[in-house]
DNA sequence: CCAAAAATCACCCGAAAGGGTGACGACATC
DNA sequence: GATGTCGTCACCCTTTCGGGTGATTTTTGG
C-alpha cells in the first residue's frame, strides 16, 4: 500500500516534468495554457481511475455467505440448478442460463486449485487471451501466465482447452 | 456505470474553467504554468481516485457461496432425448451424460459451418492439439490449421477457446 | 510479530496457434 | 463444360502459449 503512494508521487512528478518539458517545446506554440491543463488532467484522472481500481481491487470485502438452496431435481436429469447469482463472473451468458452455477469447492480444495487460479480459468474458458485478462484484473500478462502454469499442472492439462476441458468435467467450470 | 463518465466530464469541464478563471486573476502574477499544472494534476488525481473507488464500490463483492442441495425426486422426467447417435464423437464423455446431444444444424448451416468443420471444432473443444487433431482424423496439421481458421472465421473467434465458448453457446458443441 | 501461503512480476526460450495466400482434386449442380 | 463447394495441403510470417526459473510483495494464520 505504501508503494502506491511512493510510486504514485513519482509518476506525478515524472509526468509534470514531461508535460512541462514537452509543453516548452510544441505545444506552447500557441494554445498553451488551456491544452496543457487539458493534457494534465486527463492523464491524471487516467492514473488517477487506474490507482483507485488497483488499491480497491484487492478491497473486495469477500464477504462470504454460503446460501443453501435446495433444488428439487429429477433423479434422470442431474442438472444442477439454483438462484442466479449476484457475481457476473458467474452470471447469465448470451444464451440464459437458467441454472446457476457452483464451483465444487471440495474438488478445488483437494486439487489445490486457489480463488484467484479459478478466476483465471473461468476467464480462459471463456475464450479471453492472457493479455485480455490481465487487463482486466489488472495485472500482468506474466502473472496470468504463472497463474495459468500453475492450473495447468493441477488439472494435469497441457493447453488451455485441454484444462477448460478438465474443470468443466470436474465441476469447477459452469 | 454510465453516469459516472458524465458527471466525470462535466465536473472536469468546471474544474479547467474555474482553474483558468482563477488562474488568470490570482495565480497568474508570478508561477503561472507550474502550480497551475501541479492544481490540475492533484485535483483530477483525487478525482480520479474517487471515481475508482466509486465505481468499484458496486462490486464489493458480497461474493454468495451458493450450495447447491440437490435433493433428488423419483423419476418421472421422460427424457426428451434426441436420437442416439452411432459417432462415438458424441458419446457419452468420463461424466455420464445422460442425454446425447444433438448440434444445433439450423444454426450450423447459417453460419456455413460444414460437417468437418464441426467436427474438428468439437475436437478443438476437447483440448487437442492440431497434431493430434491432425493424426485422429489422418490429415496433416495444415489441414487442421485451415479447417480451424475458417470456423473461427465463421464464430467470429480469434482464439480456440473462444471459438469452444461460441459453440457451446450455439449449441453447436456439448 | 513471524512464518507460510498466495499473489505478483520478470526474463528466456521453444512450441503452438493463427492469418494470409495460393493451389489442387473430387464432387455436385446447372 | 463451367461453376461452385468442399476438403486437402503447403509456405511464410507474426502472435500467443507454455515451461522453467527466480524474485518480491501481499495476505493470512498462528
């Protein structure tokens, strides 16, 4: 958290003295003032929105309520269906999903599968490149690679599709 | 979510006027150009923060953990199951599904999707490689490749995993 | 507070995947 | 016979993926 801080009044700095810099060279031709303002407080409120997300991110008050619900199913059909859930990760694709979907959280325990490595696959099942989902999660392309490394060995898969594969088969995919 | 860009523009749009306003009255007499930047930088970056934490406010994850009790019923649910097809390419995978799955040909033939293509989408889907597409089906990786170009082309999917996700959301896929 | 676990990031390298183009033969249709 | 579709294959090039290694930071549990 002090890092944000520290990295946050050097970029400032570090941008100030660009813009200055650059604004004694081009821009200052004629609009000075008002572009430069303009320049300023669009890249700062850009940095600004991407602090907020980063140091909210992990802010996530998990708060973790288990909801049983009681399904009643035909013994032929074992779909598993239930309410639909608040969290988009999980929510209606394009095709309403009319069953809610819970990972198994026991098969993800014994595998040693963790919350974020699930994320990870969930967003690769959904067809999403390494570079797609790190900006989404904010972070790095590498860190999704190691994340996906790590869920690969785990479900002993080789490519993405393969492990896309595997979770659905052992119900930590919908 | 949409608002949020609005009052965003807006309150920017104030914020550069007031500044420039008192910018050309007070400030103006000696540091012009750099305290003014330093205002917009430290204004728009408090905004921004907020913002961040704005809009990731709604997303405090109130993260249900939804258990799922089946509670199984005698069966009285005919299975509307279409025709048990002779292709082990649609048979029944390591968990037992109880009901065979016929593609979605409407869908199929407006999209153009031929018969191999389909074929070696589904084996796309199981998580092989083109090699070992290439080698099940005695064609060469080439082959594959162009089969698989040309139905991503017709999902609109740039990645394997994303062309698997359209399927299934197609019904063109189990 | 400390130790373990989890998450993050970087770098390298080889393999796989994807885009594009062109081509050829089989087959059906008109 | 001309046309069109489909399946097959090759080549080149770029991007993406995956494996491996090592490191730091954050979170969590005791």
């Amino acid at each position: 958290m002090k890092r944000h801080v520290l990295i946050f009044g050097l970029a400032g700095g570090i941008l100030i003295a660009i813009l200055q810099y650059t604004e004694y060279r081009f821009v200052v031709i004629e609009h000075s003032v008002e572009l430069y303002g303009a320049l300023v407080a669009i890249l700062f409120s850009a940095f600004g929105i991407w602090l907020g997300l980063r140091i909210t991110r992990n802010r996530e008050t998990i708060r973790e309520t288990v909801v049983v619900k009681e399904v009643f199913v035909p013994a032929e059909a074992p779909e598993r269906s239930g309410a639909e859930s608040k969290d988009p990760l999980w929510g209606s694709g394009p095709k309403a999903r009319h069953a809610a979907f819970a990972p198994d959280t026991a098969r993800q325990q014994t595998l040693g599968i963790t919350a974020r490595e699930l994320e990870i696959l969930t967003l690769v099942a959904r067809g999403f490149s390494n570079r797609e989902i790190a900006s989404q999660l904010f972070v790095s392309e590498n860190t999704v690679k190691t994340h996906c490394g790590r869920v690969f060995d785990k479900l002993g898969a080789a490519r993405r599709t393969q492990a896309v594969q595997r979770g659905k088969e052992l119900g930590l995919l919908p």
